[in-house]
C-alpha cells in the first residue's frame, strides 16, 4: 500500500468519525429536549394534582362542619336538638 493510499485511509476513517459523532450529538439533544418537554408535562401534572388535593381538602373541611352536620341531621334524619329541660347529665 503506497502513502498516498494511506493518507486516504486514514482521512476517510478521521471524516467518518467525525461524521458519527455529529450524528450522535444532534440524536442526543434531540432526546435531552424531548425528555425535558416530558418533564415540564409531568411537572405541570403534579401541579394541576397539588392544585386539586388542595380544593378537596377545603371542600371535605366545608362538608364537614358542625352546621353542615346539624343540617343534613335536620333535614335527612329529622332530628331535632332537644330543649334545655330534657337534656340530662349522667356523673360517672
């Protein structure tokens, strides 16, 4: 094989990597973005989810009020709160 036959091995095998590693760097950046693009998603999930627990929690409080409770024993149940003279304490 002569130097000149070398030399073009040589350049050929250096272009050829040079080629696969730009390749490789625009397929890496392009999965880093798509990753990230994932991440925001995911992190705007666990937002909207923070966002929703905290309603139900304000709501479970509302529901669960002692006028809330009076009210749907009132209405549902018919009961009624009992007059001062026939409530009776009962000492241990």
């Amino acid at each position: 094989m002569s130097e000149q036959q070398r030399l073009f091995v040589i350049v050929t095998l250096v272009f050829m990597a040079v080629l696969s590693s730009a390749i490789l760097l625009v397929y890496s950046k392009h999965q880093s973005r798509k990753l990230f693009v994932e991440l925001q998603g995911l992190k705007h999930q666990v937002d909207e989810a923070n966002t929703e627990w905290g309603q139900l929690q304000l709501e479970q409080s509302a529901w669960s009020g002692h006028g809330r409770i009076e009210q749907v024993a009132r209405e549902r149940l018919s009961m009624v709160m009992p007059s001062a003279d026939k409530v009776v304490f009962i000492n241990p």
